[in-house]
C-alpha cells in the first residue's frame, strides 16, 4: 500500500531528490566510509563517520546509497557541487548539435547570386554542418531537370574540398533536392573555430606592447638628437 502511494504521489507532480543525502540526513547504523583523500577508511559507525567529518570540516556524503552498508565519503560537499555544475556545464558547451542548413538555388542563377550561395554553402561546411541544397523548377523549367542537376553537380565539384555528396540529387515534386556533408566533424570544426578565436584573442593582446616599444624607439633617436644638439663643443 505505501509502494502504490509513492507511485501515486509522484505521478501527481511529486518528485524524487537526485541530491545524495549528506550528514544528518544519513539514516544507517553503520556506513563504509572513504576518506577525504579517497583512502579507504573501513566500516564505522554512523556517529564516528560524522565525528570524523567534523572534525575534518568537511561533509558525510553518501555515494552508493544502495551499498550493504551504503559508501559514504568524506568530502567540501559545496565544492563537489560548484565543481560538478562547471563540468556539466562544459561538457553542453563542448556538446555537437548536428545541424541541417537550407540553401535555395534556381536552375537558370546569376553568376553572383552563384557565388554568394556557394559561399553560405562553404561557411556552413567549415562549421562542420549539413546542407540541404533545393533547386526550385518554375512554369517551363519543370521540363528541363537535367538544368538542375547539372547546378547541383557543379556546386558539389566546387565544396568537395569541404564537402561530400550525403544524399544524390532527386526530383521532389517541383523541387530537386541534394544534401551536402561536412568532411570535419562538428566537434573538430567547434575545437578549430575557439583555437582561431584565442589565436585573433593573443594577437589583438600582444600588439598593443609591441606598438608601445616601437614608439619608445623612435621617440629615442630624437631625444639622443636633442642632447647633442644642447651639449657644447669641446673644440
């Protein structure tokens, strides 16, 4: 009866705790305890696991809850969470979101409408994404489709430094449609992309010294011109 109202409770928008339960919270007559290095300490009683915290300043924390009898370590259990969050935090950062781009082309494009195209197609590649390239048949052209794969063809000779053919062009309904893989991963292309950014980052701080000694210089020859000009001859 008590399993079957947890169950209820919970699915009436009650929630389990994920946080470990720590010092008092710790409701076992005897625990295996870690010490705050990680040495193993053994099985203690509750009492001297938490006298020992105390006496370390540090927190209980329980680790494997479901352990006969349950880990507990003693650890700064604020700083295990600051710590935990940053890691989290940088692992979404460093995360790769697969992401499909769309190009839109008309079989019969300007040359410049061409390159501006083909040159959103190559960024999208370098950050390591897909793009869908849609070739859009209108009145007669509907006719004509060998128009456009030829222009798909083309682009695809023109990115293959960057890019692959993920998916041959196909006629859809007035469309024909061609995808458009990246050779870097988005991982690979994220890492270049930040390693570019600190390069653009140490270059901006170390011109400013660099301006400064040049201007010390030629601040030095006047200066020393100055001097003699000032200083009476001997003869």
């Amino acid at each position: 009866m008590a399993v079957r109202q947890a169950v209820t409770w919970c699915y009436r928008g009650g929630s389990i705790s994920a946080e470990p339960r720590i010092n008092d919270r710790i409701r076992v007559p005897e625990v295996r305890l870690v010490g705050p290095s990680g040495e193993q300490v053994g099985i203690v009683p509750l009492a001297k696991a938490l006298e020992l915290a105390q006496e370390y300043d540090l927190d209980l924390v329980e680790v494997a809850a479901t352990a006969r009898p349950p880990v507990c370590k003693l650890m700064d259990y604020g700083k295990f969470k600051y710590e935990s969050a940053m890691k989290a935090r940088e692992a979404r950062k460093n995360q790769a979101h697969t992401v499909i781009k769309e190009m839109k082309l008309r079989p019969k494009i300007d040359p410049h409408d061409y390159d501006t195209k083909k040159g959103h197609v190559v960024r999208f590649l370098k950050q390591g994404d897909k793009v869908k390239i849609t070739i859009m048949f209108r009145g007669r052209e509907q006719s004509r489709p060998e128009l456009g794969f030829r222009l798909l063809q083309r682009l695809a000779s023109d990115v293959e430094e960057l890019g692959f053919i993920e998916s041959n062009p196909k006629q859809d309904g007035r469309n024909m449609i061609m995808v458009l893989g990246p050779h870097k991963k988005k991982t690979e292309a994220m890492a270049e992309a930040r390693e570019a950014q600190a390069a653009r980052k140490a270059g901006r701080q170390g011109n400013t010294p660099d301006a400064e000694s040049e201007g010390d210089t030629a601040e030095a020859p006047a200066a020393a011109d100055e001097a003699s000009a000032e200083t009476p001859s001997e003869a």
